[in-house]
C-alpha cells in the first residue's frame, strides 16, 4: 500500500471486486484492494478454471441484460491485453423438456434483448449432437456467441491490469469492528486505518445485502450458475 487515505477501499478480489476495483481507477478514483488470500483463490466463489456465461435466465432480463453486457466487457478487456484465449467460444446449448416455463420464458428475453439464439427441436437436436441421450419431447436453446470464461486466470488478469493503471492491491484480511460509545473500547488498528473511507465495497455471498433496490430485493435467477 502506498497511500494512506483511498476515495475507495474494494473488500475482496473475486470477479465483482476485481472489475469494481478497475472500473472505479478508470473513473479516476483511488482505489485500494483488498483480499485476504489472493484475486480468484482456492476458496473464493472465483476460484476454479472455468465458468459458464450465457444469455438465458428465464423471464429474467435483468441478467439477461447484465450477461451481454459483461461478455462484451470481458472480451474487450482479453483482446486489449492480449489474452483472447480466456475466453473460448463455445456456444451453449441450454437443454429442456416440453413446457418447461424457465426456457420457454427465456426464448422471449433473448429474442426481446436481440441475442441470438436457435430453438433446437428434439429431431434437430439428436442430428447435432448425437452424442447426447436427448429425452422424448426434449429441445435446446443454443446461443452460439455464449462461451466458457477462463475464470481464476482471467480475474487475476483484471487484477494485474487495475494494478497497472494505479489500483493498490493488498493481502490482508479486513477487519471492521466499531467500539460502542462509552464502552472504554479502543477501536482495532484494521478499523481506524479505514477511517478516510468514503465508501466500502465487500464481493462475495454477503455482496446481495450491500446494495440498494432493486438489486437488493431481486431474486436470483433461476437454475444460475
Ligand atoms: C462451483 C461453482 C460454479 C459456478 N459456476 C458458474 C458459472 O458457470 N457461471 C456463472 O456465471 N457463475 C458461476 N458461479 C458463480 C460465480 O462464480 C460467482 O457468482 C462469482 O465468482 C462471485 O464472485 P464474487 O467476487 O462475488 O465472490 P468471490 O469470488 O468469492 O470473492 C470474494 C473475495 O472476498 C475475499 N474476502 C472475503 N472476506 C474478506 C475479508 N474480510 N477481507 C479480505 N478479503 C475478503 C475472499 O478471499 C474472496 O477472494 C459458480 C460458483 C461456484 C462456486
């Protein structure tokens, strides 16, 4: 750490804080980030080689909205720092059965949104993937610019390129306990050097309860991951 004082301290170097870490130092502000194991470790969410990002959540066009937004980020950001193999285009084949209303909902959002996308019938879809036990009555949605995210390396790549362009990036565990008025308490070194905070961001499980409606009452999409 090279300040004593941040416009904003990011808690957590997962994917959220990773790019909210960036996106704050791209505005101009400085920027302090914070994980207590690393960006993308073993035990963060983050962690792990690969995710899915794909287009349908159902009725759900927030995420669907949310998703293309990030895959464009995502494949601006690998093709300006020369990592393009982070993401592999793959495709998704989202796989259903008869009425099934989640993905009958979702072939509204995306032709709504504009992504696109093909209804695989059950004949359609044994011709493709022949590979696959299709069930009587089954049918796909197959969205062909959806992929696979190479997910610790690329979140580690936004930390490196935050870093970069100014960010601060730390290992330490963030602590914040405030000492009760009177009660002869002094507060924790971790806690009075975030005095200057203006503003905390936390990532993780607990990131839902920080933030205002609608984020905050929005339920998660269905079937996610
Ligand atoms: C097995 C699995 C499969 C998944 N598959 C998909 C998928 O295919 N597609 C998809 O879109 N999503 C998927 N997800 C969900 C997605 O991975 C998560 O939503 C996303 O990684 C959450 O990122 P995050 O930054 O909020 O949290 P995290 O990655 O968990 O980051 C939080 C960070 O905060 C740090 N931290 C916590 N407390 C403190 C503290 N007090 N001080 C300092 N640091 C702290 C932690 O060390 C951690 O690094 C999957 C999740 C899992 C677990």
């Amino acid at each position: 750490m090279t300040k004593t004082s941040y416009d904003v301290v990011v808690i957590g170097a997962g994917c959220f804080g990773a790019w909210t870490a960036w996106h704050l130092r791209k505005a101009g502000r400085s920027v302090l980030l914070l994980d207590r194991y690393g960006p993308a470790n073993a035990r963060a969410s983050s962690g792990g080689e690969s995710r899915i990002i794909r287009m349908s959540y159902g009725p759900g066009e927030v995420y669907t909205h949310f998703s293309n937004r990030s895959l464009g980020q995502w494949k601006a950001f690998f093709a300006a720092v020369s990592r393009p193999e982070l993401f592999h285009g793959t495709g998704v084949l989202w796989m259903a059965k008869g009425e099934d209303p989640t993905a009958t909902a979702s072939l509204r959002t995306l032709a709504k949104v504009g992504i696109p996308f093909e209804r695989l019938e059950e004949s359609e879809l044994r011709r493709r993937y022949p590979q696959i036990q299709t069930v009587s009555g089954g049918w796909a949605i197959w969205e062909p610019e959806s992929g696979v995210l190479m997910a610790k390396r690329a979140v580690q790549a936004v930390v490196a390129d935050a870093v970069r362009a100014g960010v601060d990036y730390a290992v330490r565990t963030f602590v914040l306990r405030r000492a009760r008025p009177g009660s002869g308490r002094s507060t924790p070194p971790a806690a009075r050097r975030c005095e200057p905070i203006t503003s905390c961001s936390r990532a993780g499980p607990g990131l839902a309860r920080s933030y205002p409606r609608p984020w905050r009452g929005a339920s998660s999409p269905r079937g996610s991951r």
